[in-house]
C-alpha cells in the first residue's frame, strides 16, 4: 500500500540513500522532503532522483528550525523520518547552526506531530548517533542499548544531539522509534574530509562499526513496508543501534587503511602516527546491532564491498598508484595541520583545553611515536600499555559479554518485566534514587527520580534504563563537566578507560573561548 513520507535531511549522506531507496519500493510511495535552500548545497544525485521521479516527490526549500517548515512538511504524512542533522566537521565550526538543526529541528517535528491532531496515525523515525556515547577504548569497545550518555569534550553534534533525543522520548509520541546511527561509509567521506582537520579526529584504536549509506537507506525502506505488512509487531516505541554487523566491524586504524589502500598503498605510507588525537572520539562494536537487522534485515553491502565500489566510482584514486605516497600526504593531508580543527593547529597556537582533551596533556603528545613500528595498534594486537591481545578474540561477540557495561539493574529481563525494584537499583547505580513508589510496568509513564545532589526530575523509566540519560542538572554537557561525576559508578565505568584519576574536576566550557579549560 502507498504511504506518504514526509523526510528531512534529503541533501545529507543519509537522507539522499533514504529518498532514492523509498522511490525503488514496489509500492510507490510519496515523499514530501526539505531541500536546503542555498542551491549549490543540494548533490547532483539528489536533484536527479527528484528529477526522475517528479510525479511521486514534492521537494520544497526550507528550515526544519522554523516551525511552520515543520507543519507543512508534514502535512497529510504517514511516517516521518527526521535524517536532517549538522554534523562535523560542519558541526564543529558552527554551534549555533548546530543547535538549530539538531535540537530545534526535532523538537518542532515532534510538536508539529503532537499539535496535528494525527498524532495516533503519524509514526516519527529519530535518527539519532552513536557519538552519543562518547569514546570507548579498551576494555569495553562493545555498546549496546542502555550505556551511558556521556559525549565527548567540545562535541557539540553529539550534545544536541542528546538533546533531541530525549525530547523525543519524553514528548509522549504514539508510535515512534530511536535509531542510533553508527558511522557510515558513504560517497561523499573522501571529499569531505580532506577539506577539514576531522581527519585526525579518529583515533587508530578506536572501535567503529559501520554501516553503508546505501544500506541505511534500505532500512528505512524497510520500516515502512514491513510495518504495511503488520511485521513489526514490538518494534515501535524503542531505541536501536544501526550498525552494519560483523564484516563492518573494525578500528580507526583499519578505516583509514581500507580507504588509502584503494591508492594501493597503506594508510601508514600517508600519516606518521602522531598526528591523530589518542581519546576524546567515539565509536563501538555493537553488541545489540542484530536486533534491528532481525527486525529489518537491510543488510547488503560490507566495509569491503564498500570500498570496492568507491575505488571503481571515483577515478583519481587509480593517481595513489602512481604518484608518491609522500607528495599525496604532503598536498592533501599536511596541508590540513594549518586548519583550526586540527590538533597540530591546537598544539601550535596554544589551544590547551583542546590538547588536554585529546591528548591528556602536550607532554603526552610529545611522548607518542613518530614511527609506525612503535605505535601499539589494537587491530596489531598491542595494547598502549605493552601488553598484547588476541585481537580476533576481542572482535568475537562471543566472548563480549564480559566486557559489557554494568547498567545497575537486571538488564536481561524483558521491559514488561520491570518492577519498582529495578528501577531503584538503577537509581542507586547512578548515584540517586527513584522516588516514586509505584511502577504500574509501563516504562512510558513519567517516573520521578532524585540524584545524589539533590536534583529532582521526572524522565521516563525508558528514557532512564535504556535511554542512558540521567540528571539534566548535574549529568548534561552544559559545560562539559564528565569527570565530576566520574565517581558514579554508571559514569565511571567508561570515563576511566580513557581518562586520568586527576581529571575528575577539568571542565571544559561552553563559551567563546572553548578552547579553554578550567581545573581546580
């Protein structure tokens, strides 16, 4: 049956996958979608597909900050699906766009479809992020549903993003769902990253699942005409991740390589170890990415077939294969240390906040290896403190379960087996209590909780188990403020596996000179 699909983000990476897979559906579905405004910004694929399809696609310029946007894009709409998002390396230079995007965006679709007097009818799709969980190292490089909400320093995608979505879970939405979008190889990553330091934002030993733009939009393909045939029966009114499973699984490391061994040459031919930052990232294997596949089963393409269909796509890759490995890096990779997103950037003009955030300190960064045969790689099975793993062992979800985070409570019972017992232990994990003395088993319903200053709030118990969100005083980046509450078991668990004892009381502030940072 043909569905109306209202869809932001139509210009992004994601978006654009979403449009072109909704169109290839057998059942001819329509779209209503955003186009930026400025014309240059919409990609030639883009414009093709809504050339092609004219008669099924109604694209209109706009703002998704604006509310009546917002109302009219979703006019007469069955699903809803928010892809719109600034992310970095745009995000990092524009906070306030950022929040407009990101939060403001979301929180107008949301009370659009609150205020349309269809709100049993319209089921909203949130994409959200894994950036959401900040960085992961070893040992606990697997996540799952329920970690702990705790984005990096000065990531301010990551923080409306956060934002956004526990609007969504606390707005009191009929049908809708939360996915949580890994990384995503996509067509346009080579030109976009050249263009900006992000490039030395991914740490080599950083856990990344990924996923393929073409798969992603398949999966949202999928929602609707699974949910048409009745099959997604326990599958509204959740969160997921969206990762690409085993054969997408991988470190920094092993991403960057994949890409430059299209030029036919290893990733080490191009970087000297010590140019990417050692933390302060994010990424993970997830350990819970099955469920939305076996809801779903979107999955087609591998990190390999991937690249395979880059390198045929893209011509100048075949010049790696001719030109030097040190004139490539020289011309298009060192020439992005001068960028104000770079780390060599940071360390040159004094950016201190930045270099404690990244590297610790700029003695840290001074001790790192110059030379790739004494730099520990994970994927090489070498830990940073000399030890070594078996890495084909660690990437092995069979033996993951160890090393999952600890969520306070038994997380193995299903939602409608909760009782008030659970909540208060998770409560107590957190550092607070669940001050409500009743739980009726609808983890939907507003809860009220204190944490251990004081703060009382009410969030749902979803949004507080499995969401991973906690006190909107004292556990949100406004500043960025982690270690403080590092003591917290829940916290304390992840932020150590990165971090100093020394650094529970670092704040890194939201204000014009962000690249500052306080210590007591």
């Amino acid at each position: 049956m043909s569905k109306v699909i209202a869809l932001t983000g139509t210009s992004g990476a994601m978006g654009g996958e979403v449009l072109l897979s909704l169109m290839r559906s057998p059942e001819n579905h329509k779209v209503r979608c955003i186009l930026f405004e400025e014309e240059h910004s919409i990609p030639s694929f883009v414009k093709k597909t809504i050339r092609k399809y004219r008669d099924r696609i109604y694209a209109f310029k706009g703002d998704i900050a604006h509310y009546d946007v917002c109302v009219h894009l979703i006019d007469g709409a069955d699903y809803v699906f928010n892809c719109a998002s600034l992310i970095p390396p745009k995000s990092d230079h524009d906070p306030v766009g950022t929040y407009r995007s990101n939060f403001v965006g979301t929180k107008n679709l949301v009370d659009a479809i609150m205020a349309s007097g269809r709100e049993n009818e319209i089921a909203y799709i949130h994409i959200a992020t894994v950036a959401m969980y900040g960085h992961r190292a070893y040992p606990h490089v697997w996540i799952r549903v329920g970690d702990p909400m705790i984005s990096s320093d000065y990531d301010v995608y990551s923080m409306q993003k956060m934002k956004a979505e526990k609007y969504v879970l606390e707005s009191g939405l009929k049908k809708f769902v939360s996915l949580r979008q890994t990384a995503v190889l996509h067509k346009y990553m080579f030109k976009n990253n050249l263009k900006d330091g992000l490039m030395f934002h991914t740490t080599w030993n950083c856990s990344l699942e990924w996923v393929t733009d073409v798969d992603s939009g398949i999966l949202c393909k999928k929602i609707v005409e699974n949910d048409g045939r009745g099959e997604l029966d326990g599958f509204w009114n959740r969160i997921y991740n969206i990762g690409g499973g085993e054969s997408c699984r991988v470190t920094g490391f092993e991403t960057l390589n994949d890409g430059f061994m299209l030029m036919g040459k290893s990733a080490k031919k191009f970087f000297k170890p010590n140019w990417n930052v050692i933390r302060n990232f994010h990424g993970g294997w997830f350990y819970d990415s099955d469920e939305l596949e076996n809801f779903l089963h979107f999955r087609s393409e591998s990190n390999e077939v991937f690249w395979k269909r880059m390198g045929k796509k893209y011509w100048y890759f075949k010049l790696g294969k001719i030109v030097p490995a040190s004139l490539i890096s020289k011309l298009a990779i060192k020439r992005l240390f001068k960028n104000t997103n770079s780390p060599m950037y940071w360390l040159n003009h004094n950016k201190e906040g930045r270099v404690r955030a990244f590297f610790y300190s700029r003695e840290t960064y001074e001790n790192l290896p110059d030379k790739w045969d004494e730099y520990p790689l994970l994927c090489e099975g070498k830990l940073e403190d000399g030890s070594e793993i078996d890495y084909n062992e660690l990437k092995n979800i069979n033996n993951a379960k160890g090393r999952l985070l600890n969520h306070g409570y038994d997380d193995t019972k299903p939602l409608k087996s909760l009782t008030l017992e659970d909540l208060q232990d998770a409560a107590q994990f957190r550092g607070g209590k669940c001050l409500s003395t009743a739980f009726d088993g609808n983890v939907h319903d507003k809860a009220l909780w204190q944490c251990r200053d004081g703060h009382k709030f009410t969030l749902t118990p979803y949004t507080v188990l499995k969401g991973g969100y906690w006190c909107p005083h004292c556990c949100e980046p406004k500043p960025w403020r982690y270690g403080q509450i590092a003591d917290i078991p829940y916290y304390g668990q992840v932020y150590f596996d990165s971090h100093d004892r020394s650094e529970t009381d670092d704040t890194y502030p939201l204000t014009d000179h962000e690249e500052d940072f306080i210590k007591k």
